[in-house]
C-alpha cells in the first residue's frame, strides 16, 4: 500500500474523523508543538506528545507483539479488550494511544466556535454555548484523579461525560465529539495544581470545533 494510500485509509473510516487507526503507529501532531501555547507550553506537549503518549504506543507494541491484534484497528482491539480482566494491560494502553489521538486533534492553534448543526445540537440540548461550556469545565475540573471530560452524543443527544484513567465514551456506546485530558501530566508543567486554569485556557481559545463537528455528522 502506498503512503498516501495508508493515510487515506487512517481518516475515512473508525470511530472519529481524522484521527490514526493503527496500534503500531503513532500519528504525528497535527501541529507545531508550540501552537498552543501559552495555553499548554511546548514543553508540555513535547513531554506529553514524545513521552506520556509515545509510551502508549510503545507498551503497546510489546504487549500485542506476534498476535493478530497487530492487525486490528485501535478501536477494535479496545473493543475487544474492555471488561476483560485479562486483557487489563493491552486496553489500558490501546485507549490511551486512541484517547492521546483524540485529544491532539481535538484543540486548536486558533480560537474556533461550532457551527451549522453542532452550535444547533448544543442550543438544543444545553441552552446555550455558555451553558455547554460551563458544564464541560465543571466535569474536566471535577474529575477525580486522572481522567477525560468529554462532548459526546449519545442517542440523538449531546451531553457531557467524564471518564477515569483510560476509559473513553465509545466502549459505553457514546460517540465523542471532543475531549479534555485532565490527567496532571497533561498542565501540571504549566500551571501546577491549577487544573482549572488549564482547562478555561483550553475551552476558551482552543477547542477544535471543526474536528468535533465532523465527529458530530458521523454520530
Ligand atoms: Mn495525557
């Protein structure tokens, strides 16, 4: 198969648009590693790109080495492996190379705000964007220990979710629109215990609404 090929096949099909699909390599920030700041410095997302994130992949790599999972997608090997006590290791690490993945495609360089049938769905189903806003800041801030807020639908609606250490919306029949990485590697560099600071930062000037509205049309 040809690169070009390859990358093709990495963003037309699974769970979310545009993000990597293959248990063995990690995909390349979509970004320079200091486009985000000051919101996260780049320090902290070269630490948490080349280190937290890359040693998914890597542990990963040695947990699935010689088995047919080397040619399963992420989701399907995260599928396969929730709620068995077994597999524990392999779907720890299989989630948190998908939800790393997710996150990195999930914040913007640039300011955005949804629109069309998202910023819709989200009068909809919270009032307002301000109302939206407040209660993903709420559940990232409130998430005990390390963890993911989210946006996700789920049966036709919008909601916010949170999860703890590797659990992700997808295994709980939610499709996720974007995520927050509230585990301390991911601001603690930056802001120390400040966690809500990094997580206004974040959702005021940072959140990828286009990425999030092409989850949204495929939900
Ligand atoms: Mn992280």
């Amino acid at each position: 198969m040809s690169s070009a090929a390859f990358a093709a096949s990495q963003h037309d099909a699974g769970t979310a648009a545009n993000i990597g699909r293959s248990p063995l390599t990690q995909p390349p920030l979509p970004y320079a590693e200091d486009a985000l700041a000051p919101a996260i410095s780049a320090e902290t997302v070269g630490l948490h790109y080349h280190k937290h994130h890359k040693g998914y992949f890597d542990k990963l790599a040695t947990l699935i080495e010689g088995t047919p999972m080397t040619e399963m997608s992420l989701e399907e090997i995260i599928l396969s492996t929730h709620n068995d006590a077994s597999k524990i290791k392999i779907f720890n690490n299989a989630a948190q190379a998908w939800n790393h993945n997710f996150y990195w495609q999930s914040l913007s360089p640039k300011a955005q705000t949804p629109s069309g049938e998202l910023a819709e769905a989200i009068t909809r189903d919270f009032g307002s964007h301000d109302d939206m806003a407040t209660k993903l800041a709420a559940a990232a801030a409130d998430q005990f220990g390390s963890g993911w807020a989210w946006l996700v639908s789920q049966g036709g609606t919008l909601r916010i979710a949170s999860t703890s250490n590797a659990d992700l919306p997808f295994v709980h029949g939610a499709t996720p629109l974007l995520t927050i990485d509230v585990w301390e590697h991911a601001y603690y560099l930056d802001v120390q215990n400040r966690r809500p600071d990094y997580i206004k930062a974040v959702i005021d000037g940072h959140l990828a609404w286009d990425f999030a509205a092409a989850n949204f049309a495929r939900a």
